[in-house]
C-alpha cells in the first residue's frame, strides 16, 4: 500500500474553470483508494499551511502532481506554493541545503534531499496537441518531449531525491478535448504505475 499527496496545481480562470484537472484528482483518489492505496488532496488554490504541507511530503510515498500546463510551466499559484513549501523544506524536511558542502563547494550540487525512495508523477493537462511534440518538423516544439517540456519541474523532485513514475498527458483540451478517452487512459496508467496494495 502506498501513501499518495495529489496536488491539485490549478489555479481559476474564466476561460480555464479546472473541471478535468479537478476531475482527474478526483478520478485518481477514487481509483487508488479503491486499490488499497492511501490518498490525501491538497488544491493550491485554496491555499495552503507551510507546516501541513512540508508533513504532507513526509508523510507521501508517491507525490502525483496533477496539473495544466500554463506558458510551458505550471499555474502561477503553484509556483508560490514550490517558493514558500519547498523553500521551508530546505533545513532537512525535503533537502538538506543544495547538498554541496564547505570540503566541495563545487561538487554535488542538487545531491542533497531527504525523500530519497520516494516517488513522484506528473499528470499534465495540455491545450497543445499531442502531435506538436516529439516532431522535428514541428515548430515551436523543434522535436522536444513532454517531459523535456516539465525539466524544471522533474528537476525540481529530483533535488529532494525522489525518481519519477511515467508521465500522463491529456493533449488539445480546449480546442479538440477527448475527455472519456482520456480518463479511459488515466484509469489504465494508474493501475499500471500504481499496482492494487
């Protein structure tokens, strides 16, 4: 049995309401849950308690962020959460400092966190198709990833010394949204990356 924190990155907008990023959280708690895993919810937009969230982190095997992919990042408000939460974290809770030492100071850098065994997933929600991605003749994309879209944000998890689970994506949400074919896929791609406890 694993113990699952899924952030909820989206923050409101009129045109961007957050109904499958909220029902992809909801999707994921059932469904694991359902399995014998343990889950807990945080919705960023709702704010957050510094402390709660740092024992959130401790307390998770896996971190699944589910969130949309806003100008190539994350939502604004998650970025805060990442500046104030991880922040906090750096005195042991997620890292210890950057992980160099006095002896090394050029050596080690990012080598420092405290999560190490522990996992993370993203679930990321694009208005891009998936076409645009992995296609050199592609513009504004030149050939790239989705996960080399997301290098910050693996990075990010990396500095705590977590490893990833496989990235899910759902592709052309505004213009072109599959969302049953998607949530067929998601079931699928949980149970593979999160096997019944």
């Amino acid at each position: 049995m694993s113990k699952v924190l899924i952030i909820n990155a989206h923050h409101h907008y009129p045109f961007a309401e957050g109904r499958l990023n909220a029902s992809l959280v909801q999707r994921a708690s059932e469904q694991l849950q359902a399995n014998g895993h343990q889950t807990r919810i945080v919705e960023v937009d709702k704010g957050w308690d510094v402390e709660q969230e740092l024992a959130n982190h401790q307390w998770a095997d896996v971190i699944l962020l589910q969130t949309p992919v806003n100008w190539m990042g994350v939502p604004w408000v998650f970025k805060k959460y990442m500046d104030e939460v991880y922040t906090a974290g750096m005195g042991g809770a997620l890292c210890n400092g950057d992980g160099r030492s006095e002896t090394a100071p050029k050596a080690n850098y990012g080598a420092g966190g405290t999560l190490n065994g522990k996992r993370y997933m993203l679930s990321l929600t694009f208005n891009a198709p998936e076409e645009a991605f992995e296609n050199p003749q592609e513009y504004l994309f030149q050939g790239k990833s989705v996960d080399d879209l997301l290098f910050p944000m693996h990075m990010n998890f990396r500095f705590f010394g977590m490893t990833p689970l496989d990235t899910f994506a759902c592709f052309d949400v505004m213009k072109n949204a599959q969302v049953e074919n998607d949530f067929v896929r998601f079931q699928q791609h949980l149970d593979t990356q999160f096997p019944a406890a």
